[in-house]
C-alpha cells in the first residue's frame, strides 16, 4: 500500500504557515493545521496509509525533519504545505524532498504563484481550489492531466499546464468529512497550539467552508473557494463532534470555529442546538461585526466566550474601498453590545499603506474606545492575483505609499499605543486573575515583536 505523508515543513520559530496570515506571530501563537489535518482523515477514510507531520509546531529544524522522513517514515508520497512568504525555502526544501518522494504542492497560494512549479527542479504537480478530493484522485489515477483541480509541468518543454477547476465540496460532503478533532487526537499534540484570547488547551475545526461576503483582501475565500461561496455541515452533524471533542478530549478547554465567518441564521440555529443538548462547552469563532444584540445573547448563553472579529478599519472610505460590506456605525452598535454581554473579542485592524499619521492615530483611538480584550494591528498585505493588489496599484499611482518599514513602525506604534499606554487595558487585566498567565504569555512574543 502507498505509504503517504501529510506535511507542514519547517519554519523559523513562531512563523504561522497554516494560517489565515502567514507571518511571524505576535504573541508566541500557532495554529493546528487545520486544511492538512482534514487531508489526512480524508485519505485515512479511504483506507489509505497515511501520517500527518507538523515539523513547524515540533519546532523541527530542516535537517532534522529531511533525515526523520528519509530514514524513518520513508513516504512515497509527500503532500506538502507551502506559503506565499516562505515561498524560497518551502520549495527548495519541497525539491530536496522530491529526490526520494514524490512531491505534490497543497494550499491557497497557488492562487498568488501559479508558475510556482517553475521554481523547483523536480516537482511536477500542485493543487488549487479544496484539495481533499484532488490529492485522493492523483492517488489513484496515474493520468494526472486529467485530474481537475490541478496545475501541473510537463517535464519535457517545461511548460504549465491549469487543468479545469475543481466543483466545490457540499454541504453533504462536509458531513461525510471524519471530524478534524479525530485526527488532532490522532496525529498531533494539543499542547504544542496556543491562540491569545482562547482557554488553553484549544481546538479548532469547520463548520462550513466559505463566504457569502466579498472583501477585497481575503485569500483563503478566493482561493480555497473561488469567491464568495458559503456551505454548511448540517446542525447534527456539528453536534456530534462537539460531543465527540466532550467525551474523548476532556482536556480541551475551548472549541474553536475557524469558518471564515458566522453568519446569524447558522449561529442562531447552532447555539440553540448547543443549549438544547446541555453540552455545557466553552466555545468562539470568527464573526463580522454586524451579528445582533439577540443573536449574541443567544451565543454566549450556548457557552461562547470568544470572538475574533475584523473591523478593519473605523473609517468608512477604507472599508469601502476594501468591499467590506459593513458600516462604521453599525460596527460600533456590535462593540457596544459585546461589551454589555462581557464576551472576549480579539480585534483586528489593518494598516493600509496609503493612510496618513492622522487616519493610524485615529484608528487606534477608535479600537481603544471600544475595549476588546486584544488588539492585533496588521499591515495589509498585497497578495499577488488579489483583488486588493489591484487596489494597490491603482493607488500607487497617484499617492506615495508607505514603504514596508514605514508600515512597520506604525505597527509598533499602534501595539504600543494599545497594550503599553492604555490604562483602562490594563485596568480589565487586573480584573481577572484567572487570565494573567495568558496575558504573561501574549507579552513575551509581543515584547519581542517591539523590539525587532
């Protein structure tokens, strides 16, 4: 039987690969991955031999992770997880690999580097779009030039070739997918994963895929999924996991939804299943700052302590240049409310390179004013084959934007402006003993990230 591995490769110590943003973290965080953890329940379903290898969250150097699976696990097939910012060291490490295995590339970057293949010596293949169903049909069909869902080389003119995309999953489909949280307690150690704001041990999974929003800078809707397009597992089928996680994670301290968002119709109906049921858990997601005092009431009654929500920006212009679909005014009705229900949020905001001092000082004001419970000020980065490069292109030529170091210092500015000079912060941490060891923890990785 083919011998398969699923592999997250090396990375410098705290950068996030698997994430939604591939970049150095903050604050000592790191996500399970979360895409390859589906692959391999996936392939496992269909009675394949494969193992799953987090080489970045071991903290495993190149050498190490080169001579493990040479010696050891001796795959015949590596599917293997790069990314845009690491894109040099990913596929030259995927190419040595390749001497011994065959190596195909999975991901949303081949949305940002479609001649990526170029780059390498020996590689042949790489996924775009879901690629569960794709990586289980180049297993078993040798004719991968009819394999949709794929990009591929032909070895003799080295020319690349895009076979026809891929249908995505459905609703169905999803509900036959193995729970994730099967395969973390499988393959990985729960320990090794920490995200400021969630209860330690954490665990994340899917309950639907996609987007019915259309904002400008979001790479894994487009690329996963080709634009806005949103699918649901069923109610009971999310049920049984979470009581799955319950009964064979006792451990677990805190479920979260890494759905690209939440929407109110879905959330309604999954936080009244939740109190139906009495699963007593704690849980979180990702939400737009649009949901109802209501719905978020009902949410926090079913158990949901954190939020992660992307506000962007809290002026208008910039969020309807980026097609965020969302009102200042409404974004801070949102605020007000979570801030009533006493629920955990981590707020995003992003740093446009054509802001002037005055917009990024007003910014900060703003996400002070509405006290989340964490802050992350990120540049918004311009990601090649993305609607918002377009954006910033077009605005280059007729402003002068900022450099990357420019933008950087305003990203420190911003982090200190928030955590060091901002004494109502200061004033909730003190009001919860029980958290002062994450704070302790986000501090260390943020004192580093002021002083690079």
């Amino acid at each position: 039987m083919t011998k398969i591995l699923v592999l997250n490769p090396p990375a410098e110590k705290g950068f996030i690969r698997t994430g939604r943003w591939t970049r150095k973290t903050r604050a000592g965080q790191a996500w399970p991955p979360i895409h390859l953890s589906y692959l391999t329940g996936f392939l496992e379903k269909h009675d394949f031999n494969v193992g799953l290898l987090d080489a970045c969250a071991q903290n495993m150097g190149y050498e190490m992770t080169y001579l493990y699976i040479k010696e050891v696990l001796k795959p015949e097939v590596i599917f293997f997880y790069w990314a845009f910012d690491s894109m040099i060291k990913d596929l030259a490490f995927a190419d040595e690999l390749a001497i011994h295995s065959k190596v195909v590339l999975v991901g949303p970057w081949s949305l940002c580097a479609p001649d990526a293949l170029l780059q390498t010596k020996r590689i042949k293949i790489m996924t775009y779009g879901e690629f569960e169903q794709t990586c289980l049909e180049l297993l078993k069909n040798n004719h991968y030039t009819d394999v949709k869902g794929i990009i591929w080389r032909n070895h003799i003119d080295n020319t690349i070739h895009t076979n026809p995309p891929r249908p995505l999953c459905s609703s169905q489909e999803l509900d036959d997918m193995p729970f994730v949280s099967e395969v973390y307690r499988e393959f990985l150690d729960l320990k090794l994963y920490r995200q400021t704001s969630l209860k330690y041990p954490f665990i994340d999974l899917f309950g639907s895929r996609g987007c019915p929003n259309s904002c400008s800078y979001c790479v894994w809707t487009r690329a996963f999924q080709g634009g806005a397009s949103y699918r649901s597992r069923s109610i009971k089928n999310i049920i049984e996991e979470l009581w799955f996680i319950k009964n064979n994670l006792p451990k677990v301290k805190q479920i979260f939804f890494q759905d690209d968002t939440l929407p109110q119709k879905h959330v309604t109906e999954l936080s009244q299943a939740i109190l139906d049921e009495k699963l007593n858990i704690t849980w979180g997601g990702y939400s737009r700052a649009e949901l109802d005092f209501d719905t978020l009431k009902l949410m926090k009654e079913s158990g949901c302590r954190t939020l992660h929500v992307g506000y962007e920006s809290p002026i208008q212009v910039n969020l309807d240049i980026i097609h965020k679909g969302l009102t200042v005014e409404r974004m801070k009705e949102f605020a007000d409310n979570i801030r009533k229900l006493g629920m955990v949020t981590s707020a995003t905001f992003m740093l446009f390179p054509w802001m002037t001092p005055t917009e990024i000082k007003f910014t900060i004001n703003w996400a002070k004013s509405i006290k989340p419970t964490r802050m992350n000020f990120i540049q918004a980065q311009g990601y090649p084959h993305t609607p918002y490069e377009d954006t910033v292109r077009r605005f280059g030529t007729a402003l002068k934007l900022m450099s990357f170091e420019e933008m950087k210092h305003w990203e420190q500015w911003g982090f200190k402006q928030f955590y060091l000079y901002n004494p109502s912060f200061w004033l909730e941490v003190l009001k919860h003993p029980s958290e002062w060891r994450d704070i302790y923890q986000d501090a260390k990785g943020l004192f580093s990230f002021l002083r690079s």
